[in-house]
C-alpha cells in the first residue's frame, strides 16, 4: 500500500511551536552515530532550508496579504525544524567543519547513487549520473585534506566502510562554460511523480552543500584548505544549476509549494522507517506529522486560490522509501562507463567528441591557469605521506585511475592540454 500524506492526519499547527530548550536538541555523539544516520540529518537540514528559502521567495512576489500570513505561520515551524536537525550535528571540538564536509560528500555520493538508480526517465538518470561522478571525486579530494590538516582521524571514520574514497571524475575537469550547466526540463503533468520528488531532493542536498562551502570555505587558515573549498565551491553551484534546471520552471508559486511539503513528506516517512537511531526517529516522526498539516494547508490554499486538486500532483502516495546503502558496485560501473563525459548544452558527449576550440576548453585555459587547488592537494599529501589517501576493497575500474594522480593517461588530460589549457605542473618526483 502507498503512502498517501494527504490521506494521513498531521500535527495540528497550534500544536506544532517548540520552546529553545525543545529545540536545542542533544547532538548526537561523532564516535557512534552510524555514518548514514549523519547524512540523514544532513540532508534533512537541506531540505528544511530549502522550505524557508522557497517560502521566503514566495512571500516576496506575493501580493496576497492573507496568504502571507498562512505562508509565514508554516515557514516559522520550518525554521523550528532546521534547527531541531541542524542542532544534532555536534560542536567543532567534537565534529570538525572538515570531518562535517566528509558527511556532505558522503550525502552526494550516497544520495544521488540511490535517486540515479530509482529514477525512471532515462535522461534524467543520465543528469544524475553524470553529478554523482564529480562529487564522488570530491570525496576523495576532501579525505587527502583532511588527513593532511593533522588531528589524526581519517575520513574513513566518518564514512565508515560504506562509501569508497578515490578518483572519480577529476574536479580540475568538471569546470565547465556557465551555458553547459543547463538541463532539459521536466513537466509536472507528463513527469513520473518519483522524478519530482527526485529532482527536488538535489537541488536541496546541492543548494545546502553550495551554501556550507560559501560560508565555511573561509574559515581555514591554511591556504591549501581554503583553495580547496573554494574550487569545489564553484563546482557546487554548476551542480545547483544542472539540477534545478531540471524542475518544471512553468509551476506556480502555490502548485510548488505544495510540490514542496510533499517532498517533506517523503523524506521523514522515508528516513523514519530507515532510522537506526531511536531518539533521532522521534525526530523524524514528530517532523513527518508536521509536515502533514503543512501539506494539508498547502493544499487548501491551491484549492481555494487557483482551484486546483493537490492529489492530481501527487498521485496515490509513495511507494519506496529513500534508503541510504552501500552503492560501491554501482559507482564502480558509471565510473568506468562515464569518467570522460562532459556536458554540450543539455548533451553529455565524451570530451574527444568536442570539437578543437570549444567553449569548455577556453574555460578550463582560464580558471585552470595555474594550476587546481584539487590536485594540489594529492601532490602534498605524496609529499608528506609518500602516498595519497584512498578507501577502496578493490582497484579503481579505471585502469588510469589505478595509479596516483595526476592522470595523464586520461583522454580528459590529453584531450585538455592539446586544446591549450596549462593543467599545471607534473609532479616532483
Ligand atoms: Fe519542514
Ligand atoms: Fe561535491
Ligand atoms: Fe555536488
Ligand atoms: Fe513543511
């Protein structure tokens, strides 16, 4: 049987305000918590601060006083949620900015494998697949970071053996010309309601990763740590705009914001079923019937503004929780398969099909100039360490990526530098 939020009774709104100290929840403790329970808390912040930012959009090109105020009654339960969430992550003596930046990873990674794998429009599985290749990269970057900022736990730590730490697609070449981040939309009517609901989970979990390494990308000292952010940072924002790019841009502000609390719902009835930690599954069951109501409203005020059915939007329910395990076989097969992709328009095409003098080559020229942080950081972990860090049961299924960068067997490497981008120094040894 689905599950149908608009057939489940919520928490009424009156009921719904917390007291600071209700919401000033305990962190959960970075020695225990499962790997998987972090990413849900992760993306669970993602997701409530995409709610306040859509509502606060909407608010804004919304001359309707009275729905201003109903707007305004949800988005302060949102923002009471985000912090019930975002709370459970602990302090910087105990979880560090970088080992939180390994959950983030760990969230594309694992997040974006298993909506890739369920998602039934081929294009979109494609768009999915191609994002997944550079923050599984990103990982991989960020582990070799933080081995070298020296507190001594290792990124494995926080991911468990879960999720494997090497090469994906190299980030030096995910840059890309700003018009080749753009994707073809889907339509509400003629969409699958699970790649709405797919959709909305990545532009959520990319905007909230976007908007952490804007904010803590600065924080270091070092300037490696702060270079290193600040690369991947740029990458973040290609991947907000491939994703939402994605969505129905002919909505309507209220058929949206009912799109929106039903993607609440999925997550907390997902994540609720998957939860191994009990005291954060009341979390998350407490959130769910919040959300029901949220939804309820939502619904109302679509039905009573523009007369429209918020079933026709969602369906008969939802019938696969989001469930985060293992995705190793997986990657390992979209590596091989799609490593040397890069994107044309909407197109993915492998980067020997482009023609000599494309917009891409210019791109990696400029920002490349130099040299990427991202390598950088795997030359000077080789120089202190005599090796790069990696996590993998098995060797890389590409074989260039077997050996330790830079990689220079790559087509993307060879292809690159024939077109004139300077892709900085080899290394020393
Ligand atoms: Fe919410
Ligand atoms: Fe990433
Ligand atoms: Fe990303
Ligand atoms: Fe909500």
């Amino acid at each position: 049987m689905p599950f149908n939020p608009l057939n489940e009774r919520g928490l009424p709104l009156e009921r719904q305000l917390r007291s600071w100290s209700e919401l000033n929840v305990e962190p959960y403790r970075t020695e225990e918590v499962h790997p998987y329970t972090r990413c849900r808390v992760i993306v669970m912040n993602g997701v409530e601060v995409e709610a306040i930012i859509f509502s606060h959009n909407f608010n804004r090109n919304c001359a309707d006083v009275e729905l201003k105020q109903r707007l305004q009654m949800v988005r302060r339960m949102e923002q009471q949620q985000q912090k019930a969430v975002n709370w459970l992550i602990p302090g910087e003596a105990k979880e560090n900015a970088i080992e939180v930046t390994i959950g983030y990873e760990q969230v594309a990674v694992d997040l974006t494998a298993w909506l890739a794998r369920h998602e039934p429009d081929p294009y979109l599985r494609q768009v999915y697949e191609f994002g997944l290749l550079e923050d599984f990269d990103h990982l991989y970057r960020y582990a070799n970071l933080m081995d070298l900022m020296g507190n001594g736990r290792k990124a494995e730590e926080i991911t468990g053996s879960y999720t494997d730490i090497t090469p994906g697609r190299p980030t030096i070449f995910e840059h890309r010309d700003p018009r080749d981040d753009i994707r073809r939309p889907m339509t509400v009517q003629a969409a699958h309601r699970q790649s709405i609901l797919n959709a909305q989970t990545l532009v959520s979990a990319e905007q909230q990763t976007m908007n952490y390494y804007m904010n803590f990308g600065n924080r270091p000292t070092d300037p490696l740590a702060r270079a290193l952010y600040l690369e991947i940072a740029e990458i973040e924002e290609q991947h907000v705009s491939h994703y939402e790019s994605c969505l129905d841009p002919t909505s309507s502000w209220l058929t949206n914001w009912v799109l929106h609390e039903n993607h609440e719902c999925w997550l907390y009835w997902s994540f609720l079923q998957t939860e191994v930690d009990p005291r954060i599954r009341q979390i998350w069951e407490l959130h769910l019937a919040m959300e029901i109501e949220h939804l309820r409203i939502a619904a109302e005020a679509l039905e009573q503004i523009e007369g429209k059915d918020a079933a026709e939007l969602i369906g008969a329910g939802y019938d696969a929780p989001m469930t985060f395990e293992e995705n190793k076989a997986y990657l390992k097969k979209v590596v091989a398969e799609q490593v040397e992709l890069t994107a044309w328009d909407s197109q993915f095409v492998p980067i020997s099909d482009l023609p000599q003098g494309h917009r891409y080559f210019a791109y990696q020229a400029k920002v490349n100039a130099g040299g990427s942080p991202t390598e950088e950081v795997i030359r000077r972990h080789r120089q202190e360490f005599g090796t790069e860090y990696r996590r993998e049961d098995a060797p890389h299924s590409v074989p260039a990526l077997q050996e330790e960068g830079p990689h220079e067997k790559l087509a993307y490497w060879q292809v690159t530098r024939a077109n004139g981008a300077n892709l900085g120094a080899s290394p020393a040894e």
